[in-house]
C-alpha cells in the first residue's frame, strides 16, 4: 500500500499539472461557451459506462479473492470471462447509441445554437466510439487495482494525460479552435494508451493473467453479476445524482455555469485526489483481509482514514483561502469565479472525501445493499431537487444537493463498518 501511495502521489502531482495546464489552454483553444459545451456533452456520453452492469467491480472482488486463495487459474478464467462479457454489451450499446444519435436534437437539449447542431452529432459519434473502446480496455485497470497496483494505473493514466496535453498544445499553434479536433484527440488518446499498456503487460508482467477465448467461462458471469448488479443500480443512480449536474447547469444558468462549476471542482478536486491516493487500494485490501478475518488490521486502519479525512478537510480550508490567487494566476480574467462557489465546492468536497472513505472499504467487504438503497432513494429525487435548487439558489443550490448525499452516504457507512469490525452486524448491514 506504501509503495503505491508513494507512485500515485508522483503520478498525480504531474497529472495534476497536466489537467490544471489543459484547463486554461482548451479555453483559450476554443472560448468558455464552447468549452462548456463540450463537457457538457462528454459528461453525457460517460453515462455509457455504467452499462457494464457492474461486471468491473464485481470482477475486482472476485479477482481479489481468488489471488488471495492463490488460485491462478480462476483469476485467469475470471479475466477472460469478464473481457467477453463486457465486450457483448459494447457493441450493441455503441451500436444503439450511434443510431439514435442521428435523431438526438443536441442543440436543443443543451440551449446551445442551432449551429451547432451538426457539429455534436459527429463529437457525440467520436467520443462515444473512444468510450466504449475504453470500457474494455479498463479492465486492465480493475485488474491492477485487484491487485493492489494502483500506482501502476497511475502512471499509465499520466502518460494519457501528458500525451493529450501535448497534442493539444501543438493544436493551438498549428490549427483554429475546434471541438472536433478536441474531442478525437483527448478522448483517444488516453484510450489508445491503456489499449497498449495492458497488450504490453499482458506479455510480460501479468503473462500468467494474460485472457484467453479458451478460459470464458459463462458460469462466472453469474457470480461476477451477483456483486457487480449491486453496483450497477448504484451507479445507476450516481448518473441521477451527479452526472446531470452539467445538463442541468446547462439548462438553469447556462454554458458558462458548467465551466465554473467544472473549474473549481478541479481545483478542490486536489484534496481529493491526495485522499483518494490512500484510499483506493484500500478496496481490494479490505477484500483480502475481509477473506482472512483480519478484523484487527480493519479497525485501524478505519481510525487512520477518519485521521487522514480530517487532515484533507484542513488542506481544503487552505485551498479556499488561496483560490482567489490560484484562479487569477490559472485562468486569469477568462471566466468569473465567485466566491460563493468556491465555498459550497470547499463543502462538497469535504463531503464527498468523507462518503469516498467508507464507500472504499465497504465496497471491498461486498456488503453494499444500505449504500445502494441511500442512492436509489437521492436519485428520485434528484432532478427535481437540483432544477429547484437552481432556480432559487443558482449554482451554489446545486452544489449543495451531492454535498447532502455524500454527507448521508459517509455517515451511514461509518456505522455500518464500525459494527461488521466489531462483528455485531446483521441483517441489512451485513448485504
């Protein structure tokens, strides 16, 4: 775990670097307006992963498990089995959606021009074409996280990001603003990337986990599903929660209301991402200790995340402090950055990095069932709720409605790892 963290954190801070780069130079490659667009739409199109019904994570626990039980051969059964699976439903999803795009009035849905309309169909076409593509190659990345080399993911992640940046960087010398040329070249690069790090690796490092169409076996899909159908619903209803915040900004405040919001969701995004760094191989290695009854090692290192949340909230407060500085040195005068709205992100992220925590562990224990039902419940209401948050409140509305969800969602889960470590849950707290 030491060793990954100290890899993820060197990996992050250039990512970081990279992302914070690409920010300020595809606003000025393109305009604010166009940039919100644009992720606007991208936001859209990553809905598609959650049509893997969950097979990812569920094959990240099964994996874990076999690893740890030494069983090379089920995990090598499992890869397979799960790259076919998921490359079934690929390519009727991608097939659909390229259909219907032709008949999607995207102008329409985003309050943008009629102008552009031509134009998104054909961005819509490339970014979803590079996202299903990634789908299959992402579970390289589950592979690594099932085996705790999270650091691993992290470098090939950099290597995308640093890859995009360059190529972007040569497009504001060489060529005028285009979203077309934004959506080929940073949606595929990172796709291409993990494409070539997992054929690489397949061939050297992880030869014994290396698929094979001899190894599918269709009754793991079914055990695969058991687990990975929980975590299709909550992602289901993450889409409600979370993914329509940039449709909904869209439609309430407008282009440039994505931008903001996107913009300072980066940048206290890095106190969440120094968090995540400790937190994510925590899923796998709970998985493992949870198999061998490690109770013990469990609770602390519960009491050491709760330390590490409290020391990332104080790093937020420092982050609010300073933006004002940041955003003038970053963005400059390119788009205005209301206080307001750095405060309610500083609480949404100090929120979020609290429910990531215990969601972490307990996604690794398997015993998701109240974390699944807290979403469902927020995901009804979750359209209404942030159209009339926007209405009354404006951006700052909006932000406060996943803030209330992720605060709920951490709390929850607090006391419900606390009693299956002290070995006092049933019922619905151990499902």
């Amino acid at each position: 775990m030491i060793k990954n963290v100290g890899l993820s954190l060197a990996m992050k801070c250039a990512t970081v670097f990279a992302s914070f780069l690409l920010v300020p130079m595809t606003i000025n490659y393109v305009n604010p307006t166009q940039y919100g667009i644009w992720l606007t739409l991208s936001s859209i199109i990553t809905w598609i992963y959650f049509f893997d019904l969950g097979l990812g994570n569920g094959f990240r626990n099964r994996f874990a498990e076999a690893k740890a039980k030494g069983d090379i051969l089920l995990a090598r059964q499992l890869v397979s089995t799960t790259y076919f699976a998921i490359g079934m439903i690929v390519v009727p999803v991608c097939a659909l959606a390229l259909l219907a795009n032709v008949y999607i009035d995207w102008a329409g849905i985003l309050k943008v021009p009629t102008g552009y309309q031509e134009e998104l169909q054909k961005i819509f076409a490339i970014v979803l074409t590079f996202t299903c593509m990634n789908m299959v190659a992402n579970i390289f990345s589950s592979l690594l996280a099932a085996d705790q080399k999270t650091g691993y993911a992290a470098v090939i992640s950099a290597i995308g990001q640093y890859l995009s940046l360059l190529v972007i960087f040569i497009l504001t010398h060489v060529s005028e603003g285009s979203l077309m040329n934004l959506a080929l070249f940073y949606s595929g690069i990172p796709c291409l990337v993990m494409i070539a790090a997992s054929v690489v690796m397949y061939k050297s490092y992880y030869k014994k986990y290396r698929p094979s169409f001899y190894l599918i076996k269709f009754r793991l899909i079914q055990d695969i599903l058991k687990l990975g159908s929980h975590f299709f619903i909550i992602y289901i209803c993450l889409i409600a929660i979370f993914q329509v915040i940039n449709v909904v900004i869209s439609r309430e405040i407008g282009a440039v209301g994505v931008t903001q919001y996107n913009i300072t969701n980066r940048y206290f995004g890095i106190m969440l991402m120094l968090l995540n760094m400790i937190v994510v191989p925590l899923w796998s290695s709970f998985t493992d200790a949870y198999a061998r009854k490690d109770f013990s090692w469990m609770k602390s290192m519960a009491l050491r995340m709760q330390k590490c949340w409290m020391i990332s909230a104080g790093m937020g407060l420092l982050l609010l402090l300073l933006s004002p500085l940041f955003y003038r040195i970053w963005i400059g005068d390119s788009v205005e950055m209301p206080a307001a709205i750095s405060i309610a992100m500083f609480f949404l992220v100090v929120c979020q990095s609290l429910g990531s925590i215990f969601m972490h562990m307990i996604n690794g224990l398997g015993t998701i069932r109240i974390q699944m039902i807290t979403y469902i419940l927020f995901a009804l209401l979750a359209w209404p709720l942030f159209t009339v948050s926007a209405r009354m409140f404006g951006l700052v509305g909006i932000i406060a409605i996943p803030c209330t969800v992720y605060f709920v969602q951490g709390l929850l889960g607090k006391i419900q790892l606390g009693k299956i470590i002290n070995q006092k849950a049933t019922g619905i707290w151990l499902k």
